[in-house]
C-alpha cells in the first residue's frame, strides 16, 4: 500500500487507483469557496503553492473520441499543440456533461486518476521539471500531491508541451 506522507481527505477513486499502484502521495483537503473564479488558483492559495505546481485535468474532443490534458492552472491548454500531440487535425474542448460521463467526476473535481474509462492522456512537459505536481483528487477542495513521473505511470500519459501562458 502506498503512504500517505501528509493530510486527510476523502477516499476516491483517485486514491484508489494510487493506492492500487503503490504510488507514494500526499493528501490535501481544503476549504473549497463555490464562488470561486478559478478552482485551480484556489487550490493554489489554499494549500500554500506556487500556481505553477497545481495541476488542471482539461478534457478535450478529437472527433473520434476524448483525451485528456494535464496543465498548470495559471496557464492555458494550447489546442493545436495537443492535436498535435494526439495525432489529429484538431481538437475541441469536450462538452462539460461529455467530460463528466466519461471520467465519473465533475467539472471543477475531475482529476486525471482513476477516471471511469482510460483515455489517452497528455502531461505538460513542465510538470517534470518539479519535484512534485498537485492535481484534483477527485472533489472540489481536494487535491493530491505527487511525483510527476508517477501521475505520468499511472495514468500512462505521455509528454509533451501542451500548456501556454494566459495571454
């Protein structure tokens, strides 16, 4: 089983799927505000992080079907980047009920573990210059900590740059 080096929080499917894995990750619930402009920079703040170490889990549809795209939350997923990525000629972010449905979270707590069904999965080659990445555990006001090379594992993404500045 793998430890839990800080915090609490809920079980979900995320921590299931790393607990299954036996990945080393650290727990970060927090008081999550429903007026909150961004849920990423709120996740940020409350854990006391650089916005550039907080993840966002970003679905996108390729026409063929959805991907999933993991960036930082004080930027942007680059679309033409991540077709790209994908192999196709573009993409088009995923209806909010579509991404819901398909990852089994909802929008504002989807994280990119656990997911109900397994998509092809993009992490923003910055993420592999930290030591360790916050993503959405899985709610809104619950976020995990861990090594980039593992979300990659466990979520067999690939990498690549997908994330841009906000302009």
């Amino acid at each position: 089983m793998a430890r839990r080096p800080s915090g609490d929080g809920p079980s979900t499917p995320a921590t299931v799927a790393l607990d299954r894995a036996g990945v080393t990750y650290s727990r970060h619930p927090y008081d999550h505000d429903p007026s909150a402009q961004s849920y990423g920079l709120e996740a940020a703040e409350a854990l006391g992080v650089d916005p550039a170490e907080v993840f966002k889990t970003l679905l996108v549809d390729t026409g063929a079907g959805l991907a999933v795209g993991i960036v930082p939350v004080d930027g942007q997923l680059d679309l033409k980047a991540m077709a790209s990525t994908l192999g196709v000629k573009s993409v088009t972010m995923a209806d909010p009920a579509a991404a819901e449905r398909s990852t089994g979270y909802v929008v504002g707590g989807i994280s990119p573990l656990g997911q109900k069904r397994s998509l092809p999965t993009v992490l923003d080659e910055t993420a592999y210059a930290l030591e360790v990445v916050y993503v959405s555990g899985g709610r809104r006001g619950f976020d995990i900590g861990l090594a980039p090379a593992d979300l990659a594992t466990v979520t067999r993404a690939v990498r690549s740059a997908i994330g841009r500045p906000v302009s």
